[in-house]
C-alpha cells in the first residue's frame, strides 16, 4: 500500500465515511499527520480484525471435515482477529488515556 492510498484512507475515515462517528482524541505534541495516522490506523485494525474474525468463522462452517482437511487454518485467522482486535482496542484507549 502506497503512502498516497494510507491517506486517501485516512481522509475517507476523517470525513466519516469509513468509520461513522469517530473522533479520536488529538495528542499533543504530535504533527497533525502522525496523529491522524495513529487514530484512524488503529481504528482500521480493529475493523480488519473483526474481517478476519469473520472469516475465519466463515471458514469453519464451510471447511473439510474429515481427518485431513486441515482443520487448523480458521482457528488462525479467528486468532490473529482476536489478537488484532485486543491489541487496537488496548492501543486506542492507551492512547485516549495519554490524550486526556
């Protein structure tokens, strides 16, 4: 991904668009940039792993059965979503803290 298609991403969250309601808390001591690119960034990976979450539910439901199938792939997609979604939701409200 491109430095120009992050921030066409983040002015599509900042108008609203994206992420509905959202306004994250502005740092201080951090460019308008950065700031906007720790917000909405961290936003983005809890909805990505809340995709992957759901994939990997998707996943489960339709995946081979038997002994061979490989029954061990929609676990790790539902597990790195969990994981992405506990890390941003701890890094967002860190950062809420640190923001005031």
């Amino acid at each position: 991904m491109t430095m120009h298609a992050a921030m066409q991403l983040i002015n599509l969250a900042a108008d609203g668009d994206l992420i509905p309601g959202s306004k994250p808390k502005q740092i201080e001591g951090l460019d308008d940039t950065v700031g906007d690119l720790f917000d909405y960034g961290l936003w983005l990976l809890m909805l990505a792993g809340a995709g992957g979450t759901g994939f990997g539910v998707y996943k489960l439901a339709v995946s081979d059965k038997s002994r061979n199938g490989g029954g061990s792939e929609p676990f790790k997609w539902m597990g790195a979503g969990v994981a992405a979604i506990l890390l941003s939701g701890s890094l967002i409200t860190i950062l809420n803290g640190i923001a005031g």
